[in-house]
C-alpha cells in the first residue's frame, strides 16, 4: 500500500511519503517525511487523500486509525513552505482546497481517527490534528498557527476548527500571535485529550483506546461520529435534527438489537458491525 513516491529523498530512493498499515483492528497512516519534518507537500496530501479513500473502500474489521509522522521531530510541520513560494493565488486556493478535502475525508471515515502528536504540530499540522477526532500528545509535542509569520492565514481549516477546539478568543489569539504552545497549555485547553511521556508510549496509549472503541458496537461509533462531525458548528435545532435522525439510524442496526437484548438477558453482546 503506497501512495505518491516522494522523488525529493535525500538517499535518492523513490519511495512513498506515506504510509498505510493494517496492524489487527489498526490502521496507522504516517507522514514520512521527516527530513522536512513531515511537511505537507502536495505528494503527501495526495498521499493522505488516496490512503483514506483506502479505508472508506474497505474498513474491513478496523476499529479505528492512529495518524502520525515520522522521525520523532514532528508530527507535521505545516504545509510545504517551499511548495508554495510560487504559487498564484488561484493555485494557492487549489492548495487550500486539497488540504480540505483531506480534512473533509477524514470527518468522513467512519471510524475514530487519532492524532499521534510527537513533536511539531504546526500549521498545516495542527490543522490535520484537528481534523482528526481527537489529539493524543508526547510531552515534547509543541503546536501552533504560524502562518502570519509568513503572510498567510491558516488554509487547511484553522480559522474553522481551532475555535471550536479552543473556544474562539483563544484561536484568534493563537491565529494572530503565530506563537506555539507546549503540552501543558495544550492539554490545560483540552486540544490535547491524553500526553505521553514518550511516543513508545502515545502509541500504546492510542491502541488501548482503539481497543476500547473496538469493543463497542462499530455501527454506533460510527453514528456517534456521523452526528458529532455533522452537528460541529451548526445552530441547536439543526444538531439536535441531525441527533434524532442518528438515533433513528441506529435502531435500524443488528448491534443495537444485539446491545439492547445482550443486557436485558444479562450477557456480553456480540457485536457484528451491522
Ligand atoms: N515546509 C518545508 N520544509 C520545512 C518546514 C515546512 N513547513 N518546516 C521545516 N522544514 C524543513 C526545514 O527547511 C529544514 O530543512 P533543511 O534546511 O534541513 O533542508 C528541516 O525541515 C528541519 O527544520 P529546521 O532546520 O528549521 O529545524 P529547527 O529545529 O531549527 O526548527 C521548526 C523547527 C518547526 C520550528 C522550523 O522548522 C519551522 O519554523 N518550520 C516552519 C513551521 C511553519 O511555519 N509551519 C507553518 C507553515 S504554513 C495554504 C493552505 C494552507 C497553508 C498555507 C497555504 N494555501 C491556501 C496555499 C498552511 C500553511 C502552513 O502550514
């Protein structure tokens, strides 16, 4: 499973940029990148996009999908700078444009996504973090919007996700300052759910929770996703219409039968994801 090849490698090889494995119930994507620190060229967003269209095709028996980056350094350190010095504007919001369709895509995948922050989340980095459904961090992880440094606005959703992550006096302080923020912060503001002292660590802590995820009815989780990603943002009566229609949805499943009588006939349900 591959994706674009990444010809700028400084050995010479051509290989891909990012990475898919089916590890049991995990798939983990990695952002391979690491000698930029992961940045988001356009060959990984293509990357990105091609492997969670992967999953959405064929989820199989997945509970979940942890997301990180190589190396240690980063997660991923914003977009390509030097991908973009070049850019006319209407190919800048192409670039937009495919930063939020990865985005979009990950919202979509009905299944739990983690991002597994170990080092720089920057940028485009956080923005990816945040599309994700929620950040798992190591202590040396530090994140922030920097892009007024360079004369841009965030482009991959910042604007969008990062006040209602933070609340939105927050973002635009964090938006305005570019400053970058360590673990502490982070996890104080709730933007990071779960810090890890090292990435040995994050990785065992995130599949522990996939494992607790996988232990529910798969249909329900993904409903539960459905309607909290649908609902993001959107006055109370239209969240509240897109709750009741999940709710709905889910009496039509096998699981919530099986859920249902499990513990009504006091025994362990059995859960087939349909
Ligand atoms: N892009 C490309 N290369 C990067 C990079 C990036 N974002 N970040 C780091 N690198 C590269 C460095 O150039 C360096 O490469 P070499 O010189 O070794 O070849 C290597 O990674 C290691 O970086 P440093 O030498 O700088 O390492 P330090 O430890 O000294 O510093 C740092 C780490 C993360 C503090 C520093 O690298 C840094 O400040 N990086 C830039 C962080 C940043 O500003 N990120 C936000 C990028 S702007 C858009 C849509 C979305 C966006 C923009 C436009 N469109 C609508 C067009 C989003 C924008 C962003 O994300």
């Amino acid at each position: 499973m591959t994706s674009n090849d990444d010809v700028e490698r400084s050995d010479g090889t051509a290989a891909p940029v990012v990475r898919l494995e089916r590890d049991g119930r995990v798939a983990t994507i990695t952002v391979d990148r690491p000698k930029a620190l992961n940045a988001l060229s356009p060959e990984v967003l293509d990357g990105l996009a091609e492997l969670v269209a992967e999953l959405a095709a064929d989820p199989g028996e997945l509970a979940g999908v942890l997301l990180l980056g190589a190396g240690g350094r980063a997660f991923v350190a914003g977009a390509d700078i030097s991908a973009m010095a070049g850019l006319t504007p209407d190919e800048g919001a192409q670039t937009a444009e495919r930063g939020h369709a990865v985005a979009a895509a990950i919202e979509a995948l009905p299944l739990p996504v983690i991002a597994c922050v170990d080092g720089y989340a920057l940028g485009g980095g956080l923005e990816l973090a945040l599309a994700c459904d929620f950040i798992y961090a190591t202590e040396a992880s530090r994140f922030g919007q920097p892009e007024v440094h360079l004369g841009l606005i965030p482009g991959f959703g910042g604007t969008v996700r990062l006040p209602r992550a933070v609340g939105p006096a927050l973002a635009k302080e964090l938006i305005y300052t570019g400053r970058q923020m360590g673990v502490d912060e982070a996890a104080r503001l709730g933007l990071v759910t779960r810090r890890f002292d090292d990435r040995e660590a994050l990785l065992a802590g995130a599949r522990e929770t996939i494992g607790l995820i996988g232990a529910n009815a798969a249909t329900a989780v993904a409903l539960a996703k459905r309607v909290l990603v649908g609902a993001a943002g959107t006055p109370t009566a239209t969240a509240t219409l897109l709750e009741i229609e999940g709710f709905r949805d889910a009496f039509r499943t096998e699981d919530m039968r099986e859920g249902v009588a499990a513990f009504l006939e006091k025994r362990d349900p059995a859960f087939t994801g349909r």
